[in-house]
C-alpha cells in the first residue's frame, strides 16, 4: 500500500559520507559512555525489594518517595502500577537490612504517614482458604493502605538474571546473523550486521549518558528494535536486489537509491504508526513503561536512519556489484551438425 509515490529517485547515497560519518562518532560515543559511566541496571539486575501498594485514593508518589529516602534508600524507584491507587516500590539493597525486615520497616513507616497501625490480618480466598493480608487500619478501623505483594530479589538472582539477558542479546545477534548470512549476499549480510549493532550500542549509550535505569523491561525492548531493525534492512535490500535485475544500465548508486525511494512510503506507514502506538506509551503509560517506551523510541528512528545511510552505504562501500547477484548466463555450446 502507498500514500504517495516520488517520481525522482532521492540521491541518498550523495551524501552517504556525511552521514556515516555522523554515524561512526555517534557510535565511539556511545561505546565511550557505556564504558566509562556504566549502565543503571535496576533492582532485577542489581538485587533488592519489589512492593506493591494498593491506597484507597490517588497516591502522593513525591510524598511517597520522600518519605523513604528519609529511611534511608538513596535513589527509591515509585511508579503507578495498573492504576492511579496501586504503586509499586524498587528499593535497592539497604547494608544491614534484609529483604524482609526492609519491607515490614517501609511499610510501618508509610502506615504511620497515614495515621494508621500496621496489622496482619487473615481473611478467606475465593475457594474458602485462609489467606493472610497485610494491611493499614487507622482508628475507626478502616483500611487506608494495603501491601499487596513483596518480591526480594537476591545479589546472586540479580547477577543470574544480568548474565542469562546478556546471553539472550548474544543469542538473538547470532540468529540475526546467521539469517542475514543465509538470505543475502555476504555483503549485504556484512552490511546488514553492523546497522543493526550501530542501532542497539546507541540505545544503549544513551541510556549510559543519561542513567536511565536499565531494567528486563528495556532489555525486551533493545530485543525487539533489533527485530525492528533487521526486518527494515531486509526490506531494503530485497528491493534493491531486485532493482539490479530491472536496472541493468544503471551505476550501483543509482540502483540503491531506487531502491530506497520506493520503499519510502512503506517506511513511513509502518514507522509512523508503530511510533504513534510507542509515544501514547512514552506519555501516558506511566513510569513504569516509560523507560521502555524511550528505547523504542530510540530504536525506531535509529532503525531507519541506519538502514538508510548505514547498511546501504556500507553496501556500497564493500563493493557490491550486479554480478555478485546475477549470475552471467552461459552460452551453450553447438553441437548440431558437429562431425563425428
């Protein structure tokens, strides 16, 4: 489907040179940042305690978090979680606290902010079965704060989960390449590989330059502007391949810059709705999809600028010629009237 069609191929690959240039400092940075800062890694990665609130009104997520950075906790991560009423807590390890003291100790101390006594009460589940509930009663009696769930998450489980996502990224790049070796010619391949590593280093490096936290959540989201990314070179690539077939009189160029015109409007109907959907998260999804919403946005826009001036410049630059596509026919030797 297409809205709109250019007539004129755009001369993208004019200008190939400034744009990787562009291209290779904006990698070195984010490798230096991500070498040199580090990265933000959350309570999944790093260990600690995952709450789970439920008020009765609108939580104060500012007083909330407040109130536990007088307990102690440096840098307490407060979110909305399902609605406006439910919060969720990531606190960091605290020395000398364990998991389960450090959440009776908040939670005492957000039941006091509210003039309330913590109790532990047991009530009935849904089949009958007697099922413990922590809660804030204030004197009349009535509920005014809730804990809904605790999860502690152990230095050596935090390390566990950082090793198997890194070997989930390792895993899903090997696949990718494979697949790019397997579908193209070696130099689209090559080509190929390194826009889609240019897209996930740089999402990375900013999230080193600017300490965003780096949690499961953006890890899937790295995942997944690598698919993103793949499939968008992929669909460049198959239409300049089949343009060095119809452009026989064409410089290789020409035939790339064809090929890229006529997948415009292709990219910005997908690209565009697909970052439509990811900005409605990125403003009105909440902090906890927040973070996961900016590296799509990232990835999004790198993913079409690198398979625009990365992937095929590289092509280019690598030497890729009709023939290491077409292969020439060859003439068939005569034989009638050959004398025996």
């Amino acid at each position: 489907m297409e809205f709109f069609k250019i007539k004129k191929d755009i001369p993208f690959m004019r200008h190939a040179l400034i744009f990787n240039v562009i291209s290779a400092l904006t990698f070195v940075a984010a490798v230096f940042f991500i070498a040199t800062k580090g990265l933000h890694f959350s309570v999944e990665f790093e260990g600690g305690t995952v709450m789970e609130l439920k008020y009765p009104g609108a939580a104060d997520q500012e007083r909330i978090r407040g109130q536990l950075v007088q307990l102690g906790y440096e840098q307490p991560e407060v979110s909305s979680f399902g609605n406006a009423q439910e919060v969720m807590l990531r606190l960091p390890i605290k020395e000398g606290v364990e998991g389960s003291t450090g959440s009776q100790l908040v939670f005492a101390a957000l039941c006091k902010a509210e003039a309330g006594v913590a109790k532990t009460i047991e009530t009935t589940g849904p089949k009958g079965e007697p099922i413990k509930r922590t809660g804030c009663f204030n004197a009349a009696g009535a509920d005014v704060l809730t804990l809904q769930k605790v999860e502690f998450v152990g230095p050596q489980v935090g390390e566990e989960l950082a090793r198997d996502g890194l070997n989930a990224l390792l895993m899903v790049i090997v696949g990718v390449v494979g697949y790019l070796w397997i579908r193209f010619e070696w130099k689209f391949a090559v080509a190929a590989i390194i826009a889609n590593l240019h897209d996930v280093v740089i999402i990375i490096g900013v999230f080193a330059f600017f300490q965003l936290e780096f949690s499961l959540t953006v890890l899937a989201a790295v995942l997944a502007v690598l698919g993103y990314s793949v499939n968008e070179s992929v669909v460049v690539f198959d239409r300049i391949r089949e343009n060095f077939r119809k452009m026989r009189h064409a410089t290789v160029g020409e035939v790339i810059d064809a090929g890229i015109t006529g997948t415009i409007s292709r990219t910005i109907i997908t690209h565009g709705s697909t970052q439509l959907m990811v900005l409605s998260m990125l403003f009105f999804g909440g902090l906890t999809l927040h973070n996961f919403a900016i590296a799509l946005t990232i990835g999004i826009c790198f993913g079409i600028y690198s398979s625009v001036f990365v992937a095929a410049a590289i092509a280019m630059w690598l030497g890729v010629k009709r023939e290491d596509l077409i292969k020439p026919v060859k003439e068939k030797e005569e034989t009638d009237g050959a004398v025996v």
